[in-house]
C-alpha cells in the first residue's frame, strides 16, 4: 500500500470509438496540490470524473483514498469535495439552503450542516448573502458557493475541474487564496486548468496532458527547467512581413516558436538574441524580454496555442 | 491509509433508503417554500372543471334518463368528481416529471451535483418519484378537502380513489421521466405531449362519459390509456362499485406501467449522470 491518495497505472477511457484518456499514470500524495494542464480534449476532465467516481474506467487500474471507484464508489464520494467545470448549484434554493440541502446528502445531521453553512460561508465571504436566491448571485459569488458546497462534508480530497475559468481577476485571486488557505489545512487538490499563471500559483506538481496522453511531469519549476530556456524574447512582426524571418532567426535562439501574433525566441540571452535579430535586418513592431514561464512549456509540449 | 485518518469503509456511507430520503428531504425544502404558487394552481384547475361540468353541465344533464343510465343513475358532481382527481393528478405529474427533471440535467444541472455525493443515480431517481408522489398527494388532498362541503364525495371512499388516483399519476409520471432525462437537446416534445397525449387522454378516458359511449374501436384503443386505468378504479372507489377482478386487473396494468418507467428511468439515469 503506497502513500498516494490517488492511484493510476495505465488508465484508459472511451466513449463508444472515442478514446478520450489513452492509458495513463500518475500518483497524487497527501497534502499536495496537483494539476492536469492541457488544451481542451486532452482528457482532463475525463480523468477528473473517473477521480470522481462518476464515470467508471474503461480500463487500467485505480485507486482513490485507497479503494477502487468501482466497488466502492459512494463511500470514496463522501470523502470527496468537488468543484464541477459548470456551477451545478440549485438557483431557485437560497445560498445556505444549498449547503444544507447539500450536506444532508452526506448523511450530516441537520444541527452540524447548520453550523457548518456559518462557518464556511464566512470562509467564502458570502455571510451577507446567506438567505438571498442563488439566481441573484455573480459569477464569482457562485463559484465561492461551489467552493463552500464542496466543504460542506470536510472532504480529504478536492477536486477542481477548471475553477476559476470565466472569472474577472479579482474573482481569481479571491478563489486562489481561498484554496491556498486549504492546502494550509492539509487539504489535497488536484485541479485541472488551462490557465499557466494558475498552475504555477498554485501546483506543487503537473502533468501536462495532450490527445489524452501525460506528456511531460514535474514542479512548475522542473518542467520550466526542462522543457524551456531562461529567457524567451518575444517579436512582433508587421502583419505579412514574417515569411521566412524564423529560418532567418533560428541559429539566433535555441528554439522559435511561431504563434499567430508574435515569433517567440527561445535563448538563454534575450538581449543578445535581440541584438543578433537586429543585425540580421529584423524590424519588429516591438520586442519583450521576458522569463520563460509555463505557458512555454506548455507551447513546446502541446505544439499549440492555448485555445480558451 | 489509516496514517490519513481514514475509516473503514461503510462508515459514513448511508444506506439505500436513508439516501433515497435525503434526495426527497432536498425536494422537500424547494417545495416547502414555494408551495403556494403549485398549490393553487393545482387544485384550482381541477376545481374549475367541476364547477362548469359538474354544478353547471350536470344540471342539464341530470333531468335526462338516457344519462342517469349511462353514469349508473348517479348524479352528474359525484360521478365527475373523482375522475377529475385523476385527470388532476396525471396533470400535475406530466407537468412534474418533465420540465424540472430536463432543467435538473440540462440548465441547472443540479442532478451532477446531487450525484457528486455518495447518492447514486438508481436513488435519486427513486428519491425524486416520491417526491412527486408526495407533491401529488398534497394536491390532491387539497382538492378532496375543498369538494367535500359541496356534496361531491360520497363517503370515506374517496381516500382509496386518493390513492389510485397518485398511483395513476405515477405510472405516467415514472415513464415520462425516462424520456424527460434522455432528452438532451434541441426542442422539447412536452408542450406536444401535454396537448396530443395528455388532452385526447383526459376527454377520451371516461372522466365525462362513460367508455361505453365510444365506437368499439376507439374503446379499445382506450383500454392502453393509465387514465381509463386510473379513472375506473377512483370512480370506482369513491362510489363504492369497484369489482375484484377488474380492479385487480387496472391494478395491474398501473403498477407494470409504473415497474417499467422506474427502471427505464434507473437506465436513462445511470448512462446520463455517470457515462
């Protein structure tokens, strides 16, 4: 019995012809944060679900909190918190009924589901609205009440299938401290999300996932090490005036990336690479130095630009 | 495992009837809050009918002899009422088994959220079916209640036809609901199945006429009716001239109806929440 909360080896999924996770594995321990990045399709959340014990494997093995989905699917459910891709919260309930009706299904007596709602929504800054109709709330304020619901069982695994996608920034940070303060706790996550800064906020530990398969695993850290130069010099060309610039540019940076907007130059050098790139007759519109970050990584491994 | 502080399991799941009671416990908080606007129109409705058929149209037709033979010499109110008790409760659950359970899956999604938890989908289907029971058991004891000054109940009959008239209901609503959760996008087929099942059900199935006064081949058509069903054994009961073996009979072909929505639902359920 090894220490990990969640348990793959060669975890496969199809839906009818479609393969959507192609046999994969990974380990998520105790009290980390763990993310599956990747373009929409990769089989995020295809994986997510069978987490979840709400989509059974097709095949390979899985274990979660040390029990297989398949037999014992709702007792694994009870020790689980989820925070679904589309908020699922009942609009016509008032935001403490939805925890209370909420915690009821996990079989919480009525007196603690009452104190419990105090608690967390005060931990979601939503005390105020307590007795107004969910349909009344923003987008953010919903997807704290998500966040809230999933609490409502005081779960050792939380699963967060793209939880802030659609927020406005303030939104954002609010929800990352939130879940940050739940780490703190000793809580486990494993979240799926599109968005870099996200990741490299909040994961100790990735998979980067594509066509269903894991294709890089390491820290945001690692994998920026690995898969990525110190430096990435970012030119921005006149529309039409960059044919050929990137064979022009390629014994300029180890790598060039080309996306639609902009040529990315990969070296551990940005001003050096910048300057070789003038000397060679390159005019950009404009030029950024920068540090790489995961979104390069994830440019190098998915071959593509994040598509929202 | 047990370094985490995890228990054996078992221990904080619940068991199939406890869950199945917690989904209804859920429906039970949205019904108890917005009970008002459903009740009202839940028994208004029916009662308009047996203002103008009944107190109305039973006026004129009560001097006839040829319609004393028909109803079985019993006058016009007391033999419309428990039919429309039927008709009443087969509305409500065509109206209850679809909208919100199509909602539930596709807009507010409620259904993945409940499913999330260690409830299953075979218990939220069985959870949400009493839970319409129940909501056509409150309507339709609200309507028995009103009526009973009015003379239209004959005697303590009238709780059996309660009863078979929930059943009735039930054996539409559980079919309904398969296809209300199969349902997946697109325009909805319940306005067309409230106006060319529903209505042709309730003018056709003996609630203002009896069967008899059909041509053979449509009586026979009738006969696949839940309403004809339902009607006979309510009409029945609240006249006291309910038979062993046709009631067996109606009894019969309501709970298979029934046996066959639970599990279609079960199936439509289990493929939709958890593919």
């Amino acid at each position: 019995m090894s220490d990990s909360l969640v348990q793959a080896r060669g975890l496969r999924k199809w839906f009818g012809a479609l393969e959507a996770v192609h046999g994969i594995d990974f380990d998520v321990q105790a009290g980390e944060v763990f993310g599956f990045l990747g373009p929409n399709g990769a089989g995020k959340s295809s994986t997510m679900r069978m987490i979840g014990c709400v989509s059974p494997r097709s095949a390979g093995e899985l274990q979660v909190l040390g029990m297989d989905p398949d037999t014992d699917g709702p007792w694994i459910r009870s020790r689980l918190g989820v925070v679904p891709q589309q908020d699922n919260l009942d609009l016509e309930l008032s935001v403490q009924d939805n925890l209370h009706v909420y915690g009821r299904y996990f079989g919480i007596s009525r007196a603690a589901v009452r104190a419990k709602a105090v608690e967390l929504l005060d931990f979601v800054q939503l005390t105020d609205r307590a007795a107004d109709p969910v349909e009344q709330l923003s987008g953010g304020m919903k997807r704290r009440l998500t966040i809230a619901r999933s609490l409502v069982n005081e779960p050792e695994l939380m699963l967060l299938d793209e939880p802030t996608t659609g927020l406005d920034p303030q939104a954002r940070h609010l929800l990352w401290d939130r879940l940050f303060q739940l780490k703190q706790q000793g809580v486990t996550l494993i979240i799926t999300t599109h968005y870099m800064d996200e990741a490299e906020q909040l994961c100790d530990r990735l998979v980067v996932m594509d066509g269903g398969l894991i294709v890089a695993e390491g820290s945001p850290r690692e994998l920026i090490a690995r898969y990525a130069t110190r430096e990435v010099l970012e030119l921005r060309l006149r529309p039409g005036a960059r044919n050929g610039w990137d064979e022009t540019l390629k014994d300029v940076a180890d790598r060039v990336e080309e996306l639609p907007d902009r040529l990315l130059l990969y070296a551990s050098d940005g001003e050096a690479a910048l300057a070789a790139a003038h000397q060679r007759g390159v005019q950009p519109v404009s030029s950024l130095i920068r540090r790489s970050t995961l979104e390069d990584v994830f440019l190098r491994l998915t071959g593509r630009s994040l598509v929202d | 495992m047990t370094a985490h502080g995890i228990a054996e399991p078992g221990s904080r799941a619940l068991s199939g009837w406890q869950a199945m009671l917690r989904v209804v416990e859920g429906l039970w908080i949205w019904y108890r809050r917005n009970w008002r606007a459903t009740a009202v129109s839940n028994v208004a409705q029916p009662l308009l009918y047996l203002a103008a058929f009944g107190v109305g149209f039973g006026g004129l037709i009560d001097a006839s002899p040829h319609a004393a033979q028909a109803t079985g010499g019993v006058p016009y109110l007391l033999y419309l009422a428990p039919a429309l008790l039927t008709v009443s409760a087969v509305q409500n659950a065509t109206f209850e088994s679809t909208y919100p359970i199509f909602s539930a899956f596709r807009s507010q999604r409620t259904y993945w959220g409940i499913t999330a938890t260690p409830i299953t989908p075979a218990q939220l289907v069985t959870g949400q079916l009493v839970g319409i029971a129940l909501r056509l058991t409150v309507s339709a004891t609200a309507y028995v209640l009103v009526i009973a000054p009015f003379g239209a109940i004959r005697g303590p009959g009238v709780l059996a036809a309660l009863v078979f008239a929930v059943l009735c209901g039930m054996a539409f609503s559980a079919p309904l609901m398969a296809l209300a959760a199969a349902w997946k996008k697109g325009r909805t087929p319940f306005a067309a199945i409230s106006r060319f099942v529903v209505l042709p059900m309730v003018l056709f199935s003996g609630t203002f006429f009896p069967v008899s006064q059909l041509p053979r081949a449509v009586q026979a058509l009738v006969r696949i009716s839940p309403l004809w069903h339902g009607t006979e054994l309510a009409r029945g009961a609240a006249l006291g001239t309910l038979r062993l073996w046709p009631a067996a009979g109606h009894l019969a072909y309501l709970t298979a109806l029934l046996a066959v929505g639970v599990l279609l639902s079960r199936w439509r359920f289990r493929v939709r929440l958890t593919p």
